[in-house]
DNA sequence: GAGTTTGAAACT
DNA sequence: CAGTTTCAAACTC
C-alpha cells in the first residue's frame, strides 16, 4: 500500500530499453496526461534537480563510502520497486540521474523526464525540504550546534533527526551516525549512544584501529565536499547532542517519551552545561567558551588545507609585523618632521607675545588629557562605537582611535603587534613610547595610522584567501560537486580563524545577506545586535565601532549564496542557472589579483 | 550471495 | 499525528 504506485507498477523488468510491460504502458499514459503540466520545468540535458548544486552525497547513504577520504563516484542504487523515483532511491535523493545503477525499472533518467519531474514534484509536495540537505549547516542556521575545536567550526546537525531504536545510532543505518555526526535535540532516537562522551561509541572510534582519527577526519572531509550539501560549512563530526543541555538550559522539551530517557543520560556525560549560559545559541558566547571545552580533538581538514600552510600563518604574522615596523618608521619620520615644523612656529610665537604662549601651554594641556585617555583605555575594552569621537575631539586632523584600536596598541596581550616588533626596534621604540611617553595627539594619530597601514594589507591578505577558496570552490564545483560558497566559506572561515590568531578576536563567520551584511568587527560584540552581557567578557575589539579600523577589511560573501536556498529550486539547474548563482564577492572589497 | 535487520519514506 | 507498510541499504551468516 505504501508503495502503491509501485502495485501500480510491479516491478518487472524494464530498465531502460526493456519491453515496457503494461505497468509501464500505465506510466506512459500518465506521462502523456502530464506533459505539459509543469511548464516551468523544462526538459533539460542536466539533471532535473531540487539539489543539484549541492553535493549529490547530500543524502548521508550516500555517504556512506568515503573512508578514503575521496568521495567516491557518486553510488549506484539498486532500486527495484520505486522506480527510483522515491525518495527510497539515493540517487532520486540527491537529485541525480541514475547512472550505471543495478536499478530496475529505472525511471530516473533522460527518457523518462516527463516522470521525473512529477516526482520530483509529487516529492516537494509532500515534503518541500525533502531535497535539502539532511546534514545541514549553515551560519544562518540554527547555531547551537556551534563548536569550535581550535581548528575550526562546526555547525553540524541533522535537521530532521534520527529516530533509530535499536541500532543506538552507532550503525550505519542511522542517519547521524552515517554522517558522522552527532545525534541533536533534533533525534527522536532511543537508546542513543552517538553522543559524545558516549563510551559505545568512543570504544568504536577509539577502540582497535589507530587511524580513527583520520578517518573522522576524513568522514568529515568528505562532509565538506559533499555531505552536507550546498549549506555545508566546515562540518565536524563533533557537534553535541544537546537535548540533556536543553534540558538544562530550561528549553522545551517536547517530546518527554521514554526514549529520552537514553538523551537525558547522555546528558551526564556532557559537559555541564554553564549555568550562565543560557543561550547556547549565541554564537559569540559559545565561541568565547569553546576554549575550555576542548573534549574533541578531532580537526577539521579545511579544503584550504592544502593552500594554506601554519608556515602561511607564521609569514602572515611576520608580514603584518615587518609592516607595522614600517609603517611606524615612516610616520616617525613623518612626525619628526612635522615636530621640527611645530618647534619653530612654537619658537616664533614664544616670541611673540605672552597672550599666544598661555594659549601654547592649554594646547600642551589638551595633549595630556588625551594621553591619559590612552592609557586609560587599556581597561575600557567596552567602549562604545562612539568613543572614538572623544578622542578626535583635539584632533582636528588626525583620524580617530577607537578603543580597540587604544587596546590593540597598548594592551600587553598583543605580542605580535608590539613585543614581537621590538627586535627591529621600530615597533619596539614604537611602543616604548606609548609607556613612557604620554599618549599625546602626534603618537595616537601615528598609531591610528600605522594600524590603518597594517590593516589595509591585513585585508588585502584575508581578501586573497578568499579569492583562493573561490578559485578552488569552482574547480571543486565540477570535480566534486561543492559549490563555490562551500569553499569560499571556508576561506572565509580561515579568515576568521586568522583574525582570531592574530588579534585574538572571536570566532565569527561572516556572511552577509541582502538585509544584514555584517562584517566579523562590527558585529561581534557591544553591537546592537549582540545580546548584551552575552558577548565574550574580554574582547578588546568588540567596541563595535563603526569607524573602527577593521571597517575596511570586512570580509564580505555574497548574500544570494545562502547555501540553503541554492539546493532548493525545483527548476533544473541549468548552465545559465548556475552563472546566477553570486558566488563570488562583487564588490569593492574583492579587488584582488590571484 | 542470500537472508535478515534496520530505519526512512510513503501511506492510511 | 500515530500507526502501518514499503522500500532499499546495512548488516549477518
């Protein structure tokens, strides 16, 4: 009965130039009845479909094969009954052809394009998500299954959830477990033990075999390029099934059956859930807090792995080094000049009369007060975006220094911008200065500008990255069927990544969207949108200013490349459909030369 | 390779 | 929404 379509169509053998028998006799009539019905979907050369720029493993059976870390040739299905035009057939699922498949009675092909697409139809009617991504992650998703495991993040989840029995989702027949992720408050499962902190399931990861590891990581990679679709992000087989936390944090929990009872265990070997914490959805605080999780050391392999080397960090940090000397030597200079020019006048006017002298000295007065500003700063990290106006208030010509750039320049915690300068003695004189010297207007307008110097390559840099992730997204997008977005957030996640080594700001994925284009330092903390007295308690550079000098290095992707909304369209994904889709940075931001 | 088990999908 | 059936993959032998 279920499959009463398929008591419709026996199913005797009929692949593709078979003798349709009279169930398919039945079909043809149907198909004839139906052209014509659809007539946005046209009869296309490329697959009719729902997912097709995500990754034809979106379907985590598909997925099911990838211990080598490739991504095996897309799996042949074996469907016999369903035509391979339910959701049953993998192929169907993922919005492909069946190609060299053992199927019978195959109706997911070219000849039968008309009953595809109905299908695919019928398919969405039922379920309009049905060919999204399973495992699906995304920034604008739910974020509570964010972690960070010092390497990367992971916002890995099964959007519908398992609802195993009796495998303990420790079996490839369940879905989580096959996508090597995490069961979530999402399942339905009984007597899960795919959790972490699960000794069932750490026995057969950890157990015999020396090279888990890779193979998670592998397994993980292999999300990456496919698993988890188009809305895939760096995926980690390290997300926490939270329903114990959900417990914990107060949320509802709909469904007390007893099978909870194996999740609400599970909570005990969860870590315990911060009692201030009660939004594990705030992306910051949990960033701000994965520090001290540390419970899975399993990494994330980004696909700019390869590209970019810890030796690319080091050279990277030494760049913004070299350049920050540089910059503090020629605005040294600059000022130096500019001082000489400043005496001289100040010589002619001590001539001149008395009147103008007392005025000198106020001038010299205003220049002290803004130097106590500046030391001061080191203890107002939460400085407002408006901050900065108080300081350019004597500065008619200088350019503002907000409060992160203050603590950027002058909390001890910034070994690389400071300390790690001081051997060429640029840096270093740089700063002594900053210590012994009052903070005077001619220091903060250097600094702000040595920093506007060092972050415009900073940007130039991250901006590169970005364009890598981009180049190697589209060659990927016809080897292994990741689209572009995947890899250029990746990049960007990089970028992030890089960001917080070096100005140890938070984790932030940037992404933008047509209402909310947000760059990773404005929206971090102490901004509007930002939960307030949720942010991380310490950090120097979620002032949030808007004239804050990260302004011009925001990192910036597309907002039509949400990756959820590219694996849904119904309409065959088409050449010219894919020059649609924005992958790549339009704007100024992106000038970049490969 | 055949048979069994399993859980998602489909259906009532 | 819950229960049942169908289906194909995963698993076992």
């Amino acid at each position: 009965m279920g499959e009463s379509e398929g008591s419709e169509f026996p199913p005797k053998k009929l692949q593709q130039s078979e003798t349709a028998d009279f169930p398919a006799k039945k079909l043809a009539r149907q198909l004839d009845f139906t052209q014509g019905v659809l007539p946005e979907l046209q009869p296309s050369p490329v697959v009719v479909t729902p997912a097709k720029p995500e990754s034809p493993k979106s379907r985590p059976r598909l997925n099911a094969e990838l211990k080598d870390g490739t991504p095996k040739k897309q799996k042949q299905c074996n469907c016999k009954h369903s035509r391979c035009l339910k959701l049953y057939c993998e192929c169907f699922a993922s919005g492909t052809y069946c190609d060299g498949c053992n199927c019978v009675n195959c109706y997911n092909n070219v000849e039968n394009e008309a009953a595809r697409r109905e299908a695919v139809e019928a398919t969405l009617e039922r379920n309009p998500n049905a060919f999204r991504p399973k495992i699906a992650s995304s920034p604008h998703g739910t974020r509570d299954s964010r972690e960070e495991t010092g390497e990367g993040l992971v916002f890995v989840k099964h959007n519908k959830g398992c609802h195993c029995k009796k495998s303990g989702c420790l079996k490839k027949y369940c879905e989580c477990f096959q996508a090597n992720i995490l069961c979530s408050e999402n399942c339905k499962c009984m007597d899960c033990k795919n959790f972490e902190g699960s000794e069932e399931r750490q026995a057969l990861f950890h157990g015999d075999h020396g090279n888990n590891m890779a193979y998670i990581q592998q397994a993980a990679n292999a999300a990456i390029t496919g698993a988890i679709g188009s809305s895939g992000y760096a995926s980690l087989p390290v997300s926490r099934k939270r329903k114990g936390q959900e417990l914990f944090f107060g949320q509802t929990v709909k469904d007390p059956s007893f099978h909870r009872l194996g999740h609400f265990q599970q909570a005990s070997h969860i870590r315990p859930a911060a009692p201030s914490s009660p939004l594990p959805s705030n992306p910051v605080a949990r960033a701000g807090n994965t520090t001290t999780l540390g419970s899975s050391k399993i990494t994330y392999r980004s696909l700019l792995s390869d590209i970019i080397q810890s030796q690319d960090l080091k050279e990277l940090c030494s760049v913004l080094v070299v350049l920050s000397g540089e910059a503090a030597k020629t605005l040294s200079d600059q000022r130096n000049s500019m001082k000489k020019r400043v005496e001289d006048q100040r010589d002619t006017f001590l001539a001149s009369s008395t009147q103008e002298r007392l005025q000198s000295q106020k001038e010299f007065d205003a220049d002290k007060i803004v130097s106590n500003d500046c030391l001061s700063a080191n203890h107002a990290d939460e400085g407002g975006p408006d901050d900065s106006s108080l300081d350019g208030v004597d500065m008619p010509k200088g350019r503002p220094m907000s409060p992160g750039t203050l603590a950027l320049m002058c909390d001890e915690q910034d070994t690389i911008f400071m300390a790690a300068a001081s051997p060429n003695g640029l840096m270093g004189h740089a700063c002594n200065s900053s210590s012994q010297l009052p903070c005077g207007q001619g220091m903060t307008e250097a600094y702000a500008e040595q920093e506007r110097i060092v972050l415009m390559k900073f940007r130039d840099c991250l901006n590169r990255l970005i364009t890598f992730g981009e180049i190697k997204g589209k060659f990927l997008s016809f080897r292994q069927r990741c689209t572009p977005v995947d890899v250029q957030l990746t990049a960007i996640s990089y970028c992030n990544y890089i960001c917080h080594l070096l100005c140890n700001l938070p984790f932030q994925l940037v992404y933008c969207d047509e209402t909310k284009c947000s760059s990773s330092a404005r929206t971090e903390l102490g901004n509007e949108k930002g939960p307030p007295g949720k942010g991380l308690a310490n950090t120097r550079t979620g002032t949030g200013s808007q004239q804050g000098p990260l302004s011009n290095g925001v990192v910036k992707v597309p907002a039509t490349s949400k990756p959820a909304q590219m694996v849904t369209s119904v309409v065959a994904t088409s050449s010219s459909d894919l020059r649609k889709i924005p992958s790549l940075p339009q704007n100024g931001d992106n000038k970049l030369k490969s």
